[in-house]
C-alpha cells in the first residue's frame, strides 16, 4: 500500500515541478515591440531588432525597474547597446 501511496503523491506533485521556460520567435518578436515603445524617446530609435531575447528580455526588465526615472532607464539600455557593440 505505502508503494501505491508514494507513487500516486508522485504523480500528483509532477505539475508542480519546475519547467524549464521557452520562448518562441513570434513571443520574442511581441516583447521586443513592447519595449520598443516602453523606452523613452531617445533611445527609441536604437536597433531593437538586432538584439536577441535574452537581451529583449534585459531591456524589458531594465523599463520595468526604472519606470520613473528616464535618464537612468536610458543610459542602462544605451550600456546594454554598447555591450554588444552595435552603438559606441
């Protein structure tokens, strides 16, 4: 019986284990236009394309943080740019 049990707890608690997160082209494609119109206005016109979602996602988390204070929003994504060589 208590074999029966554990294994009937397993099965239970198996949606609740951790997944490893993916995200798709067209997800990376939707957040990159949301942060594209998230930033402030000078740095609007950087090329968001070319980063990928790892750093999307860093530009998003960067407006989410720094909501109300723009120049410090601006110079971070401007840093993340230049990290990566497409602004100097």
């Amino acid at each position: 019986m208590r074999p029966f049990l554990l294994t009937l707890g397993l099965i239970a608690a198996l949606p609740f284990a951790a997944t490893e997160a993916s995200a798709t082209s067209h997800d990376c494609n939707q957040l990159r236009a949301t942060v594209a119109t998230a930033v402030p206005g000078p740095v609007r016109s950087l090329p968001y394309y070319a980063l990928d979602c790892g750093l999307i996602s860093e530009i998003h988390l960067l407006t989410v943080t720094y909501q109300s204070d723009y120049g410090q929003q601006e110079r971070r994504i401007r840093a993340v740019f230049r990290r990566v060589g497409l602004i100097r």
